[in-house]
C-alpha cells in the first residue's frame, strides 16, 4: 500500500472524543478505531476532542483557519457533539420545554452546519457522527421522555447525516439501561469505550478497507 493511500483519521468534537472516563488515552475508543483503520505507518491520527464543547463551539473550531486545513487532508472523520448543548440545560436547571426545544433546535442547526461544512471541504471523506445514549440523570428526570427524546435526537441526526453522505454511529441501545458502563452520571468508563469502539469498528470492516485503500 502507498503513502497516497493512507489513512488520516481527523477526530472532533466534546469529552468523548477527548476521552474523558477511559482507562488511559491508548484505550479510548478514538485510538481504539484508528488501531482498526490503519494499515501502514504512513496513517496518522489527530484527535481535537475538548471537554465541555458544545455544537456551536465545534462550529466555531473548524472555520479557523489552521483547523480548516486539516480536513481537506482526512480520509476519515469523526464527531461527537450535541450532547455539552443538553448537559448546560441539566447544570443550570433550565430543563422547561421552552428552553429544551430552543437548545434543540439549535443543536441541529449546528450539525447540519458542521457537516456541510466538512463534507465541502473533504468530498471524499468517510463522516461518522456519534448519536445520544442516556446519560444516569436522565432515567431519574422521566425515562419515557428521555428515552423518546434521545431517540427523536438519533433520528434527526441519522436524517441530517443522509444529506451530507455522514454516517450516524448509534450507541442507544448498547448503553440502555447499561449503568456498568459509567464513570460518573454522563460519561463511559473503560467498558462503555470499549463499547463504542466496537460500534465503529462494526460499521467499517477491514474488508472495506483493504477494497478502498488498495494501490
């Protein structure tokens, strides 16, 4: 395999991407997946995970100038965010449905801006967005709500994702109700990474890989 086809794997996003909860950063489910999309020591990795991100924060990131440059560069990018926007709302007790659906809104709107910005910059690009899972909080405040909204959020991310040819990874139903998986009330432990990486590594077999990435 040549240097032209290596991988460049640009991760983005909040505390997930930057690791928060994981064991040490080689077992973060972002080095955990790059493991899995590389194939020669020409592939690189940069991850620009930050903690407490919120969606119009990430906006904001990739138009500077210096961050913009990266993405035409990636072959593969990934995202997490959205979830810092809720968590603001929980912090300050500022969950009325007003506020909810104005945050929500939002959220969206930053996605949708996020992705088409990224996929005009990397036409080719392989785009994965992680979706919602219940945080512990969330089964305490009404765990039928909470689970109809997270699943209306997967859903509009999944639909958002379609337009741009980005790909939503979903880890619902692989967190439910699975409180084995948290290092506090919001984010995994070293199992709930494990977890996730799995879910990415499911959705791009080596086989794909090795069909893409041939000389």
């Amino acid at each position: 395999m040549s240097k032209k086809c290596s991988i460049s794997y640009l991760a983005l996003g909040d505390s997930l991407t930057e690791g928060i909860g994981a064991a040490s950063l080689d077992r973060h489910w972002v080095s955990q997946y790059f493991r899995h999309l590389a194939h020669s020591e020409h592939c690189s990795l940069r991850n620009l995970g930050v903690s407490g991100m919120t969606s119009r924060e990430l906006y904001s990131l990739i138009n500077i100038p210096s961050f913009t440059r990266l993405i035409p560069r990636s072959t593969h990018i990934t995202i997490t965010t959205g979830g810092c926007d809720f968590i603001e709302l929980y912090e300050n007790n500022s969950l009325s449905f007003g506020k909810l659906l104005k945050v929500t809104r939002n959220v969206l709107t930053q996605v949708e801006q996020i992705l088409a910005q990224i996929r005009t910059l990397a036409p080719q690009a392989q785009i994965q967005i992680l979706g919602f899972y219940l945080p512990i909080p969330a089964y305490k405040l009404g765990e039928k709500r909470a689970v109809s909204f997270a699943q209306m959020m997967n859903k509009c991310y999944g639909n958002i994702g379609q337009k741009f040819q980005a790909q939503l990874i979903n880890p619902f139903d692989t967190f439910f109700k699975r409180f084995d998986y948290f290092v506090d009330e919001v984010h995994p432990n070293q199992a709930g990474y494990d977890a996730i990486s799995q879910l990415f590594i499911q959705s791009t077999p080596h086989s794909a890989l090795t069909s893409t990435h041939q000389p």
